[in-house]
C-alpha cells in the first residue's frame, strides 16, 4: 500500500539535511485526511527539534494538486453517523497544524502547483516561501457547500488588499499564479518545470555560508527570474476597478 504522505531527508552539504514532504494521494487531489495530518504533524514536531534540519519543503507527487483542502466527504460521513467527537478531533489537529506552519522556526517552502484550495492554502498560507506555478489555482471553494472559509481565512482573508478576502470568501473565486502574488497569498512565481532544479540546488548549496533563511533567497530568486516570463496575466487585477464599484475591492 503506497502511503499517502512520503516523507524524504535530502543530504546537504555539511552533514545538513531537506525535510521533504510529499503529499501523495492524487486520487483524491490530496484531500487531507485524519492519518494525513496526524503524520504532517508528527513529521513536523519531530524535525522542528533536530538540528541537522535546515528547512522543510513541502509539496506533491501529482502535477494537478497540491492539495485541493479536507477530505471532506469523510467529515461529512462522521457528521452524518453522529460522530462528533471524530470531526472536532479532524478540525482540531488540521488548525493546529496550520498554526504551527506559521510558527515554525525553520524556513518552510511550500512548492503550489496545480490546485491549492481550503486546506492546501492553511498548509501554504504559514510558509515562508510561497511558490506558485504556471498551473497554479488558488481558492476557498468551502462556501459553495454550505461551510464557512475556515483554516485561519478570517485572519487570512482580512489581510488582503481591498476587499479580495471578502469576494473570495463569499464567491470561491479561483486565482492564478499571478493573482495570488498580487494578492499577497503567494510570494513567487517559478515555471513547474524548475522543480528537480530547485531541489539539486537546495541541496548542494552552502548552509554554513549564511542564515537558512538567505540560502533559500539565494538559490530560488535566479529561478524566480528566469521564470517572469511564464507568470499568467492577472485578472483580479484587471478587473479591480469593477469590483471596488461593488465595494469588493
């Protein structure tokens, strides 16, 4: 049975090691379920207290997903039986881990290819390098189901500039690569097919040079430039005129 979160420790320079998390149920967009984030949890408290890990990179084994949120027609089917217990256990470790993404005092870079939506946004919102892709898809899709934008998207959604945070709350809209950067959810736009390179680089840069934080600027930012000319036209921006007459930006 292949497990549907891979954990991977890439070999540095200098003894130093990657935590590479690989979510890896494409079958179902990577839908987060109870194991999934019990294990992301585990994982993370494990190497947040190793000092041979220098960062962390999370990201898929599927070039459609990332991750599209919660399994949730496993939490429906606990609301449904009447166990409660089961889906305040699943919605407590999934904040908690959220929260500890954005608390996490190693660098954190989410790779978010293809779809990121509801709680593939909690994992990538905390990140401290926010990559996007050419197939990136960004939204809060809970609404159109009758759910609340949850995984931090009232602290998350009030930080976007205008009103973005409420549309995207009330519609679900969806946002590309260039959309998210402009709305502050994504910090870069590098070309998918950079991934294998950005990892070989990572690994055989010099963590002893200088903070993680600044290895990781340096070794992304040249893919960053050689991919400016792949980012997707911004719509969101096109059309901000029209949605701040609505009093939506």
């Amino acid at each position: 049975m292949v497990a549907d979160v891979l954990l991977t420790e890439l070999p540095t320079r200098h003894n130093h090691k990657i935590g590479l998390i690989t979510l890896n149920a494409p079958g179902a967009l990577n839908a987060l379920n109870q194991a999934m984030i019990d294990q992301l949890l585990n994982q993370l408290h494990l190497w947040r207290d190793r000092h041979d890990i220098v960062a962390v990179f999370m990201a898929s084994s599927s070039d459609k997903a990332f991750c599209a949120g919660g399994d949730v027609r496993a939490v429906r089917e606990m609301a449904v039986t009447g166990d409660v217990t089961a889906v305040q256990r699943f919605f407590t470790a999934e904040y908690q881990l959220d929260y500890l993404i954005h608390c996490y005092p190693k660098p954190v870079i989410c790779w978010g290819n293809g779809i990121v939506m509801g709680g593939g946004i909690g994992l990538m919102a905390g990140a401290t390098f926010r990559v996007v892709t050419d197939t990136s898809v960004l939204a809060m899709p809970e609404v159109a189901i009758g759910l609340y934008p949850d995984v931090a998207g009232s602290w998350l959604l009030n930080r976007l500039p205008g009103s973005l945070g409420l549309f995207m709350g009330l519609t679900g809209c969806r946002l590309n690569a260039a959309d998210a950067i402009y709305a502050g959810l994504a910090d870069r736009f590098i070309d998918h097919a950079f991934y294998d390179n950005v990892l070989e680089s990572l690994q055989q840069a010099n963590w002893q040079s200088a903070s993680a934080y600044e290895v990781i600027y340096d070794v992304i930012e040249p893919y960053r430039e050689k991919s400016a000319g792949w980012l997707p036209y911004s719509k969101v921006r096109e059309h901000r005129g029209q949605l701040a007459k609505r009093q939506c930006l």
